[in-house]
C-alpha cells in the first residue's frame, strides 16, 4: 500500500489477498504466484513500457487515495464497531425474553 500510495509501480503475485489490491494493468501489475517466468515477463514489459507503467502508477496512488483515505478508513471502522454493538446487544440475555421459559 505505501508503495502505491507514493507512485510507484508495483508488481504483486496473484497469492492471498494481493489480487484484491492490486488490479492488474490498472493500479499494478499481477505476475502467477511461483512462476519465475510470469514474473520476468513483468518486469520486461515494465522495462519496455515506462509510459504505461507511470500511468498504471498514477493510477494506483489514485486509488489509494480515494478508497483508503483517513475519513473512509475512519468510517469503516465505526460501522464495523457500530454493528458489532448491535449484535452484542441481540445476544444480549436481558433482550431474549421469548426465549425465557415462563
């Protein structure tokens, strides 16, 4: 993430969770987990492609920007405390009253 968010190309394997930040050919490049060929074939095309590769960059630190900025982050972290909260306060015993025996 810091090294999109400060303009660099980056180039990730498509292991764990990578692909889920990096779209590939939009905000980074994607090269096959393992696969020293697929990785090779990366970097020459960066290498053949500085244009592109600044764009795809640019891109990048755009995204970084607009989806994982302090205010985004922020809100997503007290929706996710916010509905924690509710679904503590469902499991509450106190609330379960129907499922008392009278």
């Amino acid at each position: 993430l810091e090294a999109l968010q400060s303009g660099c190309l980056v180039i990730g394997s498509t292991a764990g969770g990578i692909p889920e930040i990096i779209a590939d050919g939009r905000t980074g490049l994607l090269f096959d987990c393992g696969c020293a060929e697929s990785l090779s074939k990366r970097l020459k095309w960066a290498l053949e492609n500085s244009e592109e590769c600044a764009r795809i960059a640019q891109s990048g630190k755009e995204w970084v920007e607009s989806e994982l900025s302090d205010s985004k982050v922020l809100h997503s972290v007290i929706r996710a405390y916010e509905m924690t909260k509710e679904r503590a306060m469902g499991q509450n015993p106190l609330q379960r009253s129907r499922w008392r025996s009278s």
